[in-house]
C-alpha cells in the first residue's frame, strides 16, 4: 500500500527561471471551462478487497493548482505554491496538524532538496538530489537534519526519461556488503489523473516510490517477481475511470 500512497495524493505519511519562491497560489484559469483532453482529477475513492474499507480524497483547485486533498477518513494534505511549484505540503489528520513537507529546486524547476518535519518543526528525515547530465538522479536521503554519512539511511538512483521513471536502485549496506535492490516500472501510454495538475511532474520520485504524472504505472518488477501491477478502464479522453490494483481498486472522477 505504500507504494501507492501518493497515487491517493496523501500520506499514510516549461519555465521555471522567473518563478519566485515566495510568490502564493494564484488563479490563472477555470478548470471547469478545461476541455476533455486537460481533465483534473475530482476524486478518487479505493476500496480495499471485498470492500472492507472505502476512503474518498476530494481534491480541490486553484486553477491548474492543487490547494488541498480532503479524505473521509479524516486527513487533508493542503499545498503551498511558489509560482508553478510545489513547495510546501502541510498534512492534517482530524484538523490537527501532524507534519510538514518542504521542497527545494534550481532554478530549472530541479528538485535539489527535500524535508520532513513534525508537528512541532522538528526535522525528522532530510534528502539532497543530484541531477546528473545523463538523465539519472541521485538520492541521499538522512534521519533528523544532518547530512553525515552516520545519519544516511537512503541511497537510491533514480533512471528517467523524459518526465517518465523508468527504474529506481536501492542500495543498502547488509553485512558489510551493498545490496542492490532494482525497481522496474513499465507504463501505458494513457493519460496519468495528475497530467495536468501543476507542478506534479516535478515530484516524480521524492517518495521511496516512481509518482506517475503523465501515464500510469502498469507494474513493478524486481527482477523476475511483480511487486505491484495495475488494469485500468479508461473514459473516452484516454484518463482512467478506475484502476484495479489487486488488494484495492481505485475509482476516479473529473
């Protein structure tokens, strides 16, 4: 379920030179008056196996710009922008807050760093991206605030194209030996629910997870085994209706 935690836009946990990081969300469009081709995702509801559990996220616009999510469970995700970019999330779970995401990027629209805090502003997980000429992207990611090799618990590569994750690698230390653990990901070529919300294709690979914006996730492979994998019914524009995704099925609404 946690790799598809940012498919519900919560938390269980091309310009962008002249963009200012203090400047707020502002309305430069209806999305209601959005032709079918540059739909905005209404809502989505999972519904775990044999319908046992239901949650609904209602998601809601300033434009383009998503200001927050709201779920029946009782969180709500709310969204900080400066210009086109994502730069805040601020996660709520029954009206209280319980942490804040902060994000950071060159002014190429780059995401260069990112951190956690608790409800009381204590950082508890921090990450520093290096783009690299070829595509690829490293990722280091450190408990608390510091960026010691002692407090380093995520080293990943990410492998891009386009806009698109192709393939993530894992490296962990088990007994004085790296492990290398090899995330495949494999796509349609229909439109993503998050294609046109701003700012979202800039936080592809943030998570531990590849955050589809632009197609969807058909599967996941490690090696010859299938972590995840997805079947999908799509509306006339080519945008899922509905994913089937084995323990839990997701419904969309434009």
């Amino acid at each position: 379920m946690k790799r598809f935690s940012l498919i519900l836009g919560m938390v269980l946990t091309t310009v962008f030179a002249s963009c200012s990081l203090d400047e707020e969300y502002d309305t430069t469009e209806d999305s209601s008056k959005m032709s079918t081709t540059s739909l905005l995702v209404q809502s989505i509801t999972a519904t775990s196996e044999r319908g046992a559990t239901v949650v609904t996220d209602q998601y809601t616009y300033n434009g383009t710009k998503l200001v927050k999510i709201t779920s029946t469970d009782g969180r709500e995700v709310v969204y900080t922008y400066g210009g086109d970019l994502i730069i805040r999330k601020d996660f709520y779970l029954n009206n209280v807050l319980n942490s804040k995401e902060f994000f950071e990027y060159s002014r190429q629209g780059q995401l260069l760093k990112y951190r956690r805090e608790n409800a009381s502003g204590t950082t508890t997980y921090n990450a520093v991206y290096t783009n690299n000429s070829d595509g690829t992207v490293i990722v280091k990611g450190y408990s608390g605030s510091s960026t010691s090799p002692s407090s380093q618990i995520v080293n990943r590569k990410v492998f891009t194209a386009g806009i698109r994750v192709n393939k993530i690698e894992n490296y962990t230390v088990q007994n004085g030996t790296t492990v290398t653990e090899v995330l495949n990901y494999s796509y349609d070529s229909k439109n993503s629910p998050f294609k046109n919300i701003t700012g979202f294709d800039k936080l592809a690979y943030y998570d531990i997870t590849a955050n589809p914006n632009y197609n969807n996730v058909q599967s996941v492979t490690s090696g010859s085994a299938v972590v995840e994998s997805a079947q999908y019914v799509y509306n006339g524009a080519n945008y899922p209706l509905s994913a089937d995704k084995g323990s839990v099925t997701f419904d969309y609404v434009y």
